[in-house]
C-alpha cells in the first residue's frame, strides 16, 4: 500500500488556508527501511488538521485527550506497519507519522503531545 509519509512532506495541499504568520518546521527521519517525518506548525489555521488527515492512507480515529483536537491511523503496508498521528492545540499543529519503525501509535500519541 501507499504510506503517508510518501505524502506528508507535501504538507496539506494547495487547497488549505494558512495563516499567513504560519512557520513550520518540517524533519524526515530516513533510515535504510524505517522513516518518520514530524511537522510543527505555529499558527496554524483550525482547519489544518482536515487537511493533513484528509491525507491519511486509511480512515482515522479520533484520540481524545491529547490537544484540542487529535487523529490518528494505522494500517499494515507491506513488512510493517504505517502509523501516524496529527493534533492541533490552540493555533499549534504537530504532525508524526512513522513506517516501518518499532514504535506503537501509543508512543506517537506521546511523542506529539510533547511536541505540542
């Protein structure tokens, strides 16, 4: 299957509405097989986190208790797994999406709401 992260870096798209005081910081992670790209932005419109989960490989599920708004999916692509979470609170947007890595949803959901 597709991964997200074959997407991520694009960011959310020509149809999204950025807040012209937006900055982002956008790592990809790139091992031989493993990738993990994370993506914070400030300033970031609410309508953000339609744009980037409206990328996501397979339907999300909403997280609850982590920021004010958060989603996130998993799905088996081939020799592993493709997982990934993206959550706003207040105008800040962090995105995580890892393939092909050990890391649970469970340690992503961690990861972005200390980034948040």
């Amino acid at each position: 299957g597709t991964s997200f992260a074959a997407v991520a870096t694009s960011g959310p798209g020509p149809s999204a509405q950025l807040n012209p005081a937006a900055r982002a910081v956008v790592c990809d992670y790139h091992a031989a097989s493993a990738n993990v790209i994370v993506e914070i932005v400030e300033h970031a419109t609410l309508s953000l986190i339609d744009s980037f989960s409206a990328k996501f490989p397979v339907p999300y599920s909403t997280v609850s208790g982590l920021g004010d708004d958060a989603r996130a999916f998993q799905t088996q692509i081939t020799n592993g797994t493709n997982e990934g979470v993206v959550a706003n609170l207040g105008s800040n947007l962090v995105l995580v999406d890892a393939t092909l890595t050990p890391a649970s949803l469970a340690q992503i959901e961690a990861l972005v709401r200390q980034l948040l």
